[in-house]
C-alpha cells in the first residue's frame, strides 16, 4: 500500500471516528440539562456547589466527554466558565463556581457534544442581608406593627385611637417562652401577633362602628392591614378579617373575646412574601402566548409593542426550552410537557432565541418602538 493511500485511509478512519463521536447531535439525539436544586441564595464571592444531571430524551442519565458550566453577567457581560466532575451515578456532575458581580447571570451548561442548555436566569445576592431577606420569616423579625381600634370604618377611618392594641410583632406576645426556633419550611409566611387587654366591654366595641388597623411601623404610618370590627358572634368570641391595605402583603385574623367587663383582642398578622406589591403589578401590561408543540415554537416570530409579557408554554409531549441569544432575554430551565415561562420585554429590537436541546427549534420576538418615539 503506497503512503499516500494509506493517509487517505488514515483520514477516512478519522473522519468516521469523528462521525461517531459526534452521533449524539447527528443522529438526532437530544439532552437535557436538570439542577438538582434550585439555587435562589446564592451570594457574590462566595463559592457555591452547582449539581447537575444530564438525561438523554430527558430521561436516561449520560455521562457526557466534558460539561463546563457558563455564566454571562446580564449587564455587565462579565463571563466565567467552570469545569464540572462527574460525580456519583451517571450523569450527574458537581461543579464549584464563585460569581465575582452581585446581579443577574444567565447561566447554563455546555454538555458537549450535546449542546448548550440554559438555566433560569440567577440572581446572586451581595450580602448576607438579602439572603436573609430572602427568607420571609427572617425578613419579618425585629418589625413592630403599631395597631388600634379606630372609630369609623376602614374606609373612612377616624385619625383618632379610641382603644390602644399591642404592637403586632413575630416571636410575641408570649416573651416568656424560653425558647424561639425556626422549624420546618423556610418559605412559611411569618405569622406576627399581639395580645392586648382592653379596658372596654365588646358589647361597646361592636356597638359603634369600629375598625381595627395595622400600621407598618412606627415611623411609616401607612397602614397594612384594616378590618371593620363586625360579623358572627360564636359565643363570646367574635373572629374579624383584616385586609391587605396599601399592596404590603399582609392580611390577618382579630379575635375579640368577652371577659368580664374587658375585652381580649388577639391579632394574628400573617404576610405573603409573594403578595407584596401584587395589586396592579403587571395588571395591565399586554400579555401573548408562543406554544411549544410538534418540536416547533408556534408562532415563531412574533411582534409585540413593549411591555409585552411573553409566555412560552410547552404543549409538545417532550421537554423543551426557551434560551435567548441576546443578554437581556431571559433564558428558561428545561420546560417539562405542560410547563411554561413568561418575561416580558421593555426595549426595542430583535430578540432571536433556540430551543437548548434542540438547537434547531429557534424563533424570533421583535419588539416595536414605543408609540410616540420617532
Ligand atoms: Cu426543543
């Protein structure tokens, strides 16, 4: 065999190894990219373990030839990328990142030969305080809620107290419990309370028109929670709702109960993290749908005015995704059959996004300028 026949073949061999190596993506094979957690405290400089499974079709965990974890500030563009181990059965990967910006980072993972797939977008926090913050229970303590019982009624409050309540705080009334400790799901909503004895029969508090009202603070007066003193009398006990006021968040239960010629009033004070600012927040923005079926983003190009809110909801029988090739477009995590994921976009311009696992799926968002601008 002459040499040169012998290269040729030697390129052949090659070019079927090479072939080979990369069936995944030729034989139309497809991953994705699953968190073993959702990592919603992460914080600047401080490293942060990142575990991760790749599963072929979704479905069946592969180890993969190399898995680097990238991450692109949304800002500032600052990139990092980091190699992921394999770790513990197959598939699955650990890997250390350190993000050196507090803010926002789209992130993903590059699984080799299978592509890139996108998380959902991070936030990392940049002190301890916002993690804190982040806990709604955390975030609760030390607050004092001034509360009174108002002549009138929530809607036409007189400014006057006519009875003094304790203020409405997390961990009291009862200051003699020994012992105070967070127990079971971080993402329970804090209840605050107070229990306050006043020196009125209830007889003359549900006489006249009554209210009770919850203040943030003592310095913000805004109120939080109002309820008009009234409703079914159950034995000597009567249950009042307090409403959010004010879009805080915060909605409540006062018991008032007869003793004697006094009256016990007990507040429960409970707070959605998730309720904060909810009334009118985004109630009026314009809102579209992109579906996710037959391995297709349905429309795939779409025009919308800005402030649009776009959800993308999978109707296929397999996972997709939705990753943004423009840093202000927000990627989704792998989108399960029924799943779906919504942003909306404030900025002019065209937005030209794929699917992860697929790459072939791909659409556009052209945003158009806003009305009045030339
Ligand atoms: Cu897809």
């Amino acid at each position: 065999m002459s040499s040169a026949r012998r290269s040729v073949l030697r390129v052949a061999i090659i070019g079927i190894a090479l072939l080979l190596s990369a069936a995944p993506a030729l034989a139309g094979g497809w991953a994705t990219v699953r968190l073993d957690k959702p990592h919603d405290k992460v914080l600047v400089e401080v490293p942060t373990t990142v575990g991760f499974t790749v599963l072929q079709h979704d479905v069946h965990p592969v180890n993969v030839g190399r898995a680097t974890l990238f991450a692109q500030h949304k800002e500032k563009g600052e990139k990092l990328t980091a190699d992921a181990r394999q770790d513990g059965p197959e598939g699955h990967y650990l890997v250390e990142v350190t993000f050196p910006l507090a803010g926002e980072w789209k992130w993903g993972v590059n699984a080799d030969l299978w592509g890139e797939m996108a998380f959902e977008t991070l936030t990392v926090l940049s002190s301890a305080d916002e993690v804190a913050a982040d806990n709604p229970i955390a975030a609760e303590m030390g607050r004092m809620h001034p509360a009174g019982i108002h002549a009138g009624t929530c809607d036409g409050l007189n400014a006057g107290i006519a009875f003094e309540l304790d203020d409405v705080r997390l961990g009291e009334p009862d200051a003699a419990a020994p012992v105070k400790e967070m127990v079971g799901a971080e993402t329970a909503f804090p209840v605050a309370t107070s229990i306050s004895s006043i020196d009125a029969p209830l007889t003359e508090i549900i006489g006249g028109d009554h209210a009770i009202n919850v203040l943030a603070d003592g310095t913000a007066k805004d109120a939080i929670a109002c309820g008009d003193i009234g409703g079914l009398m159950v034995g000597d006990e009567l249950a009042v709702g307090l409403g959010e006021r004010n879009a805080s968040g915060y909605t409540g239960v006062a018991l008032l109960r007869a003793v004697g010629d006094r009256t016990e009033v007990t507040i429960y004070l409970a707070r959605d993290p998730a309720g904060v600012g909810s009334e009118g927040a985004s109630a009026s923005a314009d809102a579209t749908t992109v579906t996710i079926v037959n391995g297709a983003f349905s429309p795939a190009r779409l025009e919308i005015a800005p402030g649009t809110t776009v959800t993308w909801r999978n109707e296929d029988g397999i996972a997709h995704s939705v990753m943004g090739d423009d840093l202000a477009f927000d990627d989704s995590s792998v989108l399960s059959p029924g799943q779906s994921f919504s942003q909306s976009f404030d900025t002019s311009g065209t937005y030209t996004y794929k699917c992860g696992p697929h790459p072939g799926m791909v659409g556009t968002i052209t945003v158009k300028e806003a009305v009045g601008s030339p």
